[in-house]
C-alpha cells in the first residue's frame, strides 16, 4: 500500500470503507439487493459503521432466509436502495471502497444506477488485519 504521496505506507495508516451486501438471489437481474452494511477503517481502525435493511416486495425465498438469517418482517417498511445508498454515500466520501466479491457487489449496484465505478470498488484481499 502506498499513502496519498505514493510513498510506502504501512497498514495501520489506511483508510477505507468496507461493503458488504446481500441479496434476494444470485442473479442481479431479476434478485434485489435486501441489506447494506459497511464499516469504516480510519488508520487502521474501526471508526464508524453503516447497516440498513432495504424495502423488499414480496416474500424472500427460503434458502435465503436460512443462509442470510433475514426475513420478510424484518424488510417491511424499510427504505428503497436509492434512499440507503444516498446515506451510504455520505457515509463513504471519498474513500475506497473494498468488498467480498466486488464484481458481483458492482453488478447488484449498477442495476439501481447507483454505479460504483471499478476503480473505487476493489476486492477486499486482507480484512483480518482490521480488528
């Protein structure tokens, strides 16, 4: 890693967000996006974290609900991903953003208009250095 000046930065002195999403299916076709959370890493820390459950039309299919723990009741009178994602942004400024398979978090993402462009969404390769 290098710092702002491309010098060699150690770990501790990284700043970035962390995004996780889950979804209603694998395919960013016809699934939906059901819960966004990130955290943010200041120097090496854990600083601030952003968790929102989103609106779901419907009723979750049921291998979901046994590999994510979410349930319908818990979508109910949630915000839609264009209002979680505007918090999210302002959570995020202008850090990177680093996440468990990005390419599939980017695709979810860019279905909305909500394009997080490659360079700034990058796999996230050592997150157990952060604790």
């Amino acid at each position: 890693m290098t710092d702002k000046k491309g010098s060699a930065c150690p770990s501790s002195c990284e700043r970035f967000v962390l995004l996780d999403i889950e979804t209603s299916g694998l395919n960013e076709t016809c699934d939906r996006v059901i819960r966004v959370s990130a955290d943010k890493i200041i120097d090496g820390k854990l600083t601030e974290r952003f968790f929102s459950f989103v609106a779901f039309p419907g009723e979750l299919p049921r291998e979901v609900i046994g590999l994510t723990g979410i349930r319908d009741e818990m979508l109910k009178s949630k915000p839609d991903l264009v209002a979680v994602m505007e918090r999210f942004t302002q959570f995020r400024g202008d850090l990177p953003i680093y996440a468990d398979n990005a390419s599939f978090a980017r695709k979810f993402l860019k279905k909305y208009g909500l394009d997080i462009s490659e360079r700034n969404i990058q796999e996230n390769l050592d997150r157990a250095a952060v604790s």
